[in-house]
C-alpha cells in the first residue's frame, strides 16, 4: 500500500463517517477487513509513521489551545484523530500547528479531537481477519520526548503567542 492508497482509505472513510470519529474508525475496520492481511500492516505502518512523526511539542500546544488542555492520553488521542482528517490538514498542521485554525471545519470539542479508536482500527482489522495479533511493524519507536522545544502549557500568554490564530478562533 502506497500512501496515496492509505489516504484514499482515511479519506473515504472519514467522508462516510460524517465526521464522527466513532464511527469513522469502525468504517475504517470494516474497509480495513476487505484488504489482505499484509495490506492493513502496510496501513498500520503509514498511521504509525504519522502518528510519531506528530509527536511535537508545537502539535501538543495547539491540541491544549483546541481542547482546553491536553494531557498525555488526551494528545495521543488528538494525534490519531489528526490523521483520521487527511492529508491536507495532518500535513499542513504538522507543518505549521497554528494553521489548524483555518484546516479545520466546524470544531466541537466535545467529539473532535479524540480519535482514540482510530489508533486501534488496523490492529482490529488484522485480528478479524487472521485470528492472531499483529505483529511488530518494524518502524521505529516513538521518541521518549516531543520533538522541538518544549512550551509551558499553563501560560495562556505564551500559548496565544505562539498560536495567534487558534487562540483567537477557539479561546479569544
């Protein structure tokens, strides 16, 4: 599976999902269950990649600014919904966190940003169609710290600094 394939699949899925996560991630297993074993780890592999490859500190302050505060749990789970948004929003906002305020559509963030399930479809998909678990994908580990240079998260001057346009849009 090549990546454009594996933002098809994110793409299609989340568009029939209507937006919600929940069912976004179970039409995502279901999709998932009509490929082939090697298939959904190649899917895994690409969602694992992104998902550490998100692993910022810029990423984890815009993910407080949107939903108010972000513990660890909480942005592990804003990183995989960041994927279930496709490419153009994961890439811009992995490019540059503060342009969330203008990828993103209507946010609630009472169901938005939390995409925990979503992290675990291609792992479902596997085990319904081989019985068994899946395996080690053989990607590197997620680094023990976020990449770049931390930010003090309880400082609201400091977060409305560093992301004038999400500040305004979700806390001005």
């Amino acid at each position: 599976m090549d990546e454009t394939e594996f933002w098809e699949i994110v793409d299609r899925t989340r568009e029939a999902a209507g937006g919600d996560p929940e069912e976004h991630a179970e039409l995502l297993v279901e999709r998932l269950t009509q490929l082939d074993p090697d298939s959904v780890l190649d899917f895994a592999r690409h969602f694992e990649s992104r998902y550490n490859r998100a692993y910022t500190w810029d990423l984890w302050g815009a993910a407080w600014v949107l939903l108010d505060g972000a513990s660890d749990d909480a942005f592990d789970y804003f990183r995989c919904w960041l994927i279930g948004q496709g490419r153009e929003v994961f890439e811009g906002a992995v490019h540059d966190p503060d342009q969330l305020a203008e990828l993103l559509g209507e946010f609630d963030e009472e169901i938005d940003g939390d995409g925990e399930e979503l992290g675990y479809a291609a792992d479902e998909a596997y085990e319904q169609l081989t019985g068994a678990v899946a395996p080690d994908l053989g990607i590197p580990l997620q680094a023990e710290e976020p990449e770049g240079a931390p930010l003090d998260f309880e400082n609201e001057a400091v977060l409305a600094e560093r992301f004038p346009r999400l500040w305004d849009r979700f806390r001005g």
